[in-house]
C-alpha cells in the first residue's frame, strides 16, 4: 500500500544514519518498533508506510553512500587546491619562482621534443619512404674503405634493365643546382633536377595540377607550387610554354605541392626529363661507365620487406660494376648498395662500408637529455623552494595530524598543491613556447609548429605535466607529511643537521648540468671559429660566383670578361666546370711515373679558363700557373699538394701524367705547378687530391674577382649593368664565395646556438631557485645576522658568511662538471678530422664563470638581510 504522508523528521534521520553505517540498521528498526509501533498498534497504515520506507531505503542506499562518497572526496580535493592557491598568493615572489621555473623549463621540453619530432620523421612526408634507398659505391682508397654518391650512367642503365625484377623504379638524377627558368620578362633561377620520368611517382609528389606522368614528353616540366606562382601568379599553369637556362623550351605539364622542410627533396623546385638532359649535353650519354656524376634512387617492390629487402637487393647487384671497372684490382669489400632513406638524415655517414650514426643522430640524443635535464632543473627548484619551507608548514602539518588527519591526506594535500602548480605552468610554458618558436625556428633552421590540432600532443602534454607534477611534488609530499604532531606543537621539532642535504645535492646538480653547459657551448664555438680561420688555398674576399648554365652565355665569355675588367672595378674574370666550393667530378684512370698498377686512386677533377688561378688567388707553390702566353699550357695541368702526395712524385714538374681516355682535349699531360690545397669540401675534413685542366671553352661557373680598392656597393652595379648590356636574358643571380664557405658552418653553427640557448635557460631556471632558495635562507637566520651584527660583524663579513655555503656547492660542482664535460666534449671533437684542442683556460673559465653568477644570484638577497636593522631582526614575535 502506498502511503499518503512521509515519515516524522526524526524517523527520517535516524534512517540517514542508518545509511552510513552498516551496525546501525537494526537498531534503527528497534527504535521504530518501540517508540511508533506499540502507539499505532494494529495500524495496517503505519506499517506499510514503514515497510514502504524501508524497501525504498534499501533500494536507493548503495546510491546514496556513492554519491555521499563523492560528495565528501570532492569536497575534500576542493578544499586541497583552495588551500594550495591561498597559499600561492600568500607567497607571491615564492610562487612567481616555482611557476615561472617550471613553465620555463616545459617551454624548453616542448620545443626540445618538437625538434626531436621533426628530426625523427624527416622524409616521412614521401608515402614509400621505407622502400625507397639511394643507389652508392664502397671503394677502397689508400687502404680505407670509403662510400661514395657519386655514380654514373651506365650502372642506372644497367639496373633498370638487367636487375628490373628487383626494383619497382630506378631513377637516375642530376646533382642538385640552380637553373633559369624563364616566361616572357619573367625569369629567376630555382633549384632543379633533370630526373626519369617515374621521379614523381617515386616521391609520391601532391599534384595541384596535371598527374605523376607529366614527364612522360622529353619535352615537359614539372614545377613546384612557388615556382608556378612566380610565373603566372593564379593562372592554371598547365601547357603553358617556359624555357630552361635559356635553351631548353619545354611545357608544364604539372604542379605539385612545395616538398616540405623535413625532406632530403625540400628544394627540389624544378623537374625535367633526364632525355632533355641528355639531348642537350652531348659529351655524355645513358652508357658511360667513366664519369661519375649522377645520383641514382631505387625503389623496392611493394611486396618487398622493408626490413630485408635492402640488404638481399644489395647483395644482388653488389658486383655489377665489377665488369665495368678500369682499375686493375677489385677487392671483395667494394660494390655497390642500397642506402634507405629511412637513414638518409640521420645515418648519412660510413665506416668500413656501413652507415652509421652522424653528428645529427647524437645531436638528437643531446637535445633529448638535455631537454630532459632542463625540465628536471626547474622540479628540483620547485622540491628545493618546498623542503626549504618546511619549517614554515611543520605547524599546519601538526595541527591537521593534531584533529584526525591521515598522513595519506597530507599527501594529497602536498600532491594538489604540486598539481595545480604544475598545471599553471603548463598553461604558462604554452604562451612562452608560442613566443620563442619563431624565434627557435630561425636559430634551428627549421619550420616547426606547435601540433595543436593533434590529440596526441595534448595526451603527451598533460601526460608530462602530471609526471612533473609527481616528480616536483614527491619529495616534499612525503618529506611534509612524517612531521611528528607533538613535537611540533611542543615546539621542540627541528628538520635536523642533514635535512639540508637533499637541497645541497639538488643545487649541485643543477650547476653541474649548466657549467657543463657551458663549456660546450664554448667549444663548440671555438671548433667552429678553428676551421673558418683554416688557410682554404685562395682568396673568398670580394670574389663573386653564378652559374653560367644557360645557352645565352655561349659564345660570350671574352666579351664578358674584357667589359667587365673595364669598368675598373673588376680585377679579373674566369670559368670553370664546378663551383669552388664543392668537390663535383672525380675520376679515375690516371697514370704517372712510379706509379703501383695496383693503385688507382680517384682525383677530383677540375676544367678551368687560363685566368682561374688569378681570379680565385690560389698559392703557388712549385712551377706556375697557366696562362693564354704558352700554347703548350693547352696540353698542362695543375695539381695540389694532395695530389703530390698521392703520387709520391719528388721533383713533379715536368712529369707525365697519362689519362685512359681522351676525355680533357688529350690523353697526355705535363704537370706545370703545384698549388697549395683548396678547401673546397668540408672544412674539417682533408682536402681532396685534385688534378686542374686547361680550357677555353665556355663553362658553367663564373667567377669574378672585385677590385680589392672598390667597395662592393660601387662595384656592383656596374657589373650587373655589363651583363644587362651583354645577357639581359639572364638573372643577375649572384653570390658571394665567402657566403658560400659560410654556409659551410651552419650546421655547427646552429649547434651552437641551440646550446647557447639552452646553457641560458638552465642558468636562468637555476639561478631562479637560487635566488629563491638565498632568500629563505636569509630569512630564516634573520635573528643571527641581527645578534652578529649587534656583536659588531660588517656588511662584508656577513655576505661572505652568508655566501661561503652556495659557493662551496658550486666549488664541488665545477669538480664534478668539468671532467665529464671534457670527456664527452673530447670524443666529439675527435669525431672531426680537423679540430680544436680543449684548453684548461676554458675549463678555469666555465668554472669562474658560474662562480660569479652565483655570487650575482645570492648577493641580492645577502646583502638586503645584511642591511637589516638588528632592533627589527631581534623583534619578537
């Protein structure tokens, strides 16, 4: 029966308790029955009401005490994070440090990661990048085993016909460079390849317009997205006729999407068939087997493995051009492999034949560490700051152990407070981020972007948060929360003589992180300062270089360089076959007098005009250079002192040296000089031994020398007015040699950088809880330094007492430091050829430096407690 009214209000809450505990139930009942039951005796209605109310109770109990449950926890979490925010704005400067330290080092952490990120998924943006490898050679040369790109013709023929079964594509290319591309009055020169048709397909190009197939036409070209808007702007770019280095006219015939930052191909803006190529280079063709320059890229099949498939093809064709060779010995450790591309980036260098680790793969491992080392800097300052405070809680622990607090409850209590701290720094390192990576993106070279529309960066974000918040939060969670409640509340608690420990150990690490910092930085710096201050074997001063690829510059060269020198501003004008700052084109084949039949060492061979050595300033060592006065020079060469060596020769001018082919208008010539090594490689590596031909044909470099007494603002102008005047078909796309060898140091460069940048951001955030921490302790012996001060003790005297603790823990820091750094620095230094030596004076330096920043960090507050008036210090409470 239902009933028509509810039960009394006492009834009611008897039947709450009776909710919350278990033992109450049948006492509740009794009470109903003695006090109701025996008064409304025989009354059908009070008893179904009372059954009614005790199968609803029942029913909706369980709920009740969840939700009574969650009410209290929520309760309880609530009041955790009011009081951790109360406590916030109670202590300002505290919690500015404690927030701004960790949010510093987050914002650190996340662009670390996001650096790390970009590195590992480089090339990932082409769909078959796990069957696509690159195509080199091993060769032994003077007893090592070196690996080289550099491949010809014939063996990309060969691959592609005889070995088809075990690759989907094989393409052969052209070395990256720049070229002309010209519509009507538009013209300006863009990076490109000459490539085989399945190029596109092989890339996995995004088409914008027209398909993969586009160069399918001898006669056609595909061009990147910028490419196409420099030339038509929005107009669909699609049949429209443009003409290559102004002699080759083809069609476009598609456009693709630019190539990303994180890919090998990134400035790859022009494609055109290798047929065009061909058809207009004459001296080589699909068949040569003697000329190596062309890059070769293969791709598996799609039912190959990944994992396998390189290795079994390698094995397959690693003999192919064994047939093909003209040296005289073959050793079974040289052939030919399959380089993948998912090691391209990060394993491009090779020991003994195999790829291995780079600088940039340990650079990555650095930058993890390092970022991890940062975010670990700023939880120390956060356990430093809360440990040092403990004293300042030890009543708030007692009083809550005093009224029935759990220790579990502390913990939760300290564990709130880190969370919400660690939160805001989150939310904090996001805007800093935001703000810096503009800037970070410059200082890395790269073109990064904070993922926000990707869930996984905000899984990993808040996941890293709450690990920050553990890790920052542990120590002084548990370390908080064993406080006695009695000898709190007595007064007699003290933290103890080696309470202070774990903050001294944490302050040491912290310096010994940011003073090997430090030191890297500097030699890092002085590495790089040591191999641009390396001679290079010529002059980079004033000397202009641009390529002279196109048709309009045929025939021209005399003209050119007779009204270039006068204009008054140019000393001297030349050509030659390759840039100065590469080493393109090397050979073998070469003979000369005492040479081992067995030794057929590659020289990297050069084809320049009579007025090479002038223009570029090459020193002289033996003999001379060429020269337009000595027809004989026609059939001469120059070599370097590399070359010299390699061939032993003691008295070399005058000698003989025989080529296999006729190839450099002979087959026989006479060394005439001996030139000091030109750096045209890598600046840290020794130069290549280089054998230097005569010519008076028109070639693809130009270089030319300003006059050293006028300045290159006057100069010039009147040198693009002689070409306007003589190619005004051509783009007057200049470029200075020592902005070239610049570019050489980039990589290191930015090593440099970003160590610079974290060295400051790990001195930043430690000195930060530095600060932070000289404070307390300045505050906490306020009553000493007035009782010294009152017994007579100077200002000097008591920051130096004051002081004498924080630098004994940098001293011991600077032991630690100092030797590790070297260690590691040193290995890396001997993985140069050509490199620094690390000096005591920097490592003396690196320590006096973290010495006065710590006298800097702590006198502040040293010196204002010092100042202190005693009457106010000695005030008791």
């Amino acid at each position: 029966m239902k009933p028509n009214n509810i039960l009394p209000p006492k009834l009611a809450t008897r039947f709450l308790l009776w909710f919350l505990r278990d033992d109450l139930a049948e006492e509740v009942l009794g009470d109903l029955e003695e006090k109701f039951y025996d008064k409304l005796e025989g009354s059908s209605a009070f008893q179904a009401r009372l059954d009614y109310w005790y199968q609803i109770f029942n029913y909706l109990r369980p709920f009740a005490i969840k939700n009574l449950n969650f009410i209290t926890y929520h309760t309880m979490y609530k009041s955790y994070f009011k009081i951790g925010w109360r406590n916030l704005l109670k202590n300002k400067g505290y919690s500015l440090i404690n927030i701004g330290g960790l949010a510093a080092g987050m914002a650190v952490a996340m662009l670390i990661a996001l650096w790390i990120y970009d590195e590992l998924s480089f090339n990932k943006y082409h769909d078959n990048y796990d069957r696509i490898a690159q195509v080199m050679r091993n060769e032994v040369w003077e007893g090592n085993l070196e690996t080289d790109e550099s491949m010809v013709t014939g063996l990309a023929t060969l691959l592609r016909t005889t070995y088809s079964d075990q690759f989907q594509y094989v393409v052969m290319a052209t070395q990256p460079a720049d070229h002309i591309i010209a519509k009507d009055e538009v013209k300006f020169s863009e990076p490109g390849r000459f490539m085989h048709p399945e190029a596109p397909e092989m890339l996995s190009l995004k088409m914008l317009y027209g398909t993969r197939n586009g160069l399918s036409d001898m006669h056609s070209i595909v061009i990147a997205e910028s490419v196409a808007k420099k030339l038509f702007g929005d107009a669909n770019p699609i049949n429209q006729q443009v003409k290559i280095d102004g002699q080759m006219e083809v069609i476009v015939t598609g456009v693709y999407e630019d190539i990303p930052y994180n890919s090998e191909f990134n400035d790859l803006k022009i494609i055109a068939p290798m047929d065009l190529f061909m058809s207009v280079n004459t001296w080589t063709d699909y068949n040569s087997w003697n000329n190596y320059f062309m890059r070769i890229y293969a791709q598996l099949p799609p039912a190959a493995d990944p994992k396998t498939g390189f290795k079994a093809v390698s094995a397959v064709i690693k003999d192919t051009m064994k047939d093909h060779e003209e040296k005289d010995t073959y050793q079974e450790k040289e052939g030919i492999l399959l380089h993948p591309m998912s090691r391209w980036h990060l394993y491009s260098k090779f020991e003994n034949g195999e790829s291995v680790g780079n600088e940039r793969l340990l650079f990555v491992w650095l930058n993890g560490i390092i970022g991890i080392f940062v975010l670990l800097l700023a939880c120390i300052n956060f356990m430093n700051l809360n440990t040092a405070r403990s004293e300042k809680r030890a009543k708030e622990v007692g009083i809550r152990k005093a009224i029935g607090s759990l220790r579990s409850q502390l913990i939760y209590q300290f564990f709130s407070e880190s969370f919400l701290v660690a939160f805001l720094a989150f939310v904090f390192s996001i805007l800093l981020a935001l703000a810096l990576l503009p800037w970070f993106n410059d200082l890395s070279g790269k073109e990064m972007q904070l993922p926000f529309a990707n869930p996984y960066f905000w899984l990993i974000c808040l996941a890293v948060t709450f690990i920050t918040g553990l890790l920052a939060g542990s120590y002084p969670a548990l370390y908080l929360s064993s406080f006695d409640p009695v000898k709190v509340l007595k007064g007699t608690f003290r933290v103890g003589r080696f309470a202070s420990v774990p903050r001294k150990v944490l302050v040491v690490f912290q310096f010994t992180i940011s003073i090997a910092l430090i030191i890297g930085t500097i030699i890092v710096y002085q590495q790089i300062q040591f191999a641009k201050n390396r001679p290079v074997g010529y002059s980079r001063a004033g000397l202009l270089t641009l390529p002279a690829s196109s048709a309009d510059y045929r025939g021209k060269y005399d003209a050119l360089r007779t009204q270039l020198k006068n204009t008054g501003v140019v000393s001297e004008v030349a050509e030659a076959n390759y840039p100065l700052t590469n080493t393109l084109g090397n050979n073998t084949g070469f003979d000369w007098p005492g040479r081992d039949p067995s030794f057929d060492p590659s020289f990297n061979t050069i084809v320049v005009t009579p007025e090479y050595g002038e223009t570029v300033g090459w020193e002289v060592v033996a003999g001379r250079g060429f020269s337009r006065d000595f027809s004989t020079d026609a059939l001469g060469v120059v070599i370097n002192e590399s070359a010299l060596k390699v061939m032993g020769l003691d008295n070399p001018i005058g000698e003989t040296i025989r080529f296999k082919r006729d190839y450099f208008g002979g087959n026989e010539f006479t060394i005439i000089g001996v030139v000091k090594d030109m750096i045209k490689g890598s600046p840290y590596e020794p130069a290549s031994p280089s054998i230097i031909f005569p010519s008076i044909y028109d070639m693809s470099w130009l270089f030319i020398k300003i006059n050293p007494n006028e300045s290159a603002s006057v100069a010039l102008p009147k040198i693009e007015a002689v070409f306007k005047d003589l190619i005004p078909s051509v783009p007057f796309d200049y470029k200075f040699v020592d902005d070239e060898y610049d570019a050489k140091f980039r990589a290191e460069e930015r090593i440099g950088k970003l160590a610079a940048f974290f060295t400051i951001f790990a001195i930043f955030i430690s000195c930060l809880g530095l600060f932070a921490l000289a404070s307390f302790v300045a505050e906490q012996r306020t009553k000493e330094i007035g009782i010294r001060k009152v017994l007579g003790a100077t200002v000097p005297q008591l920051w130096q007492k004051l002081s004498a603790d924080f630098v004994r823990l940098v001293l011991i820091s600077c032991f630690i430091a100092i030797p590790l750094a070297y260690y590691l620095l040193n290995n890396w230094l001997q993985t140069y050829q050509y490199h620094t030596e690390i000096s005591w004076l920097v490592l003396a330096a690196a320590g006096f430096g973290a010495l006065v920043i710590t006298l800097l960090t702590v006198s502040y507050q040293t010196i204002k407690a010092a100042l202190i008036n005693p009457v106010k210090s000695l005030r008791s409470e």
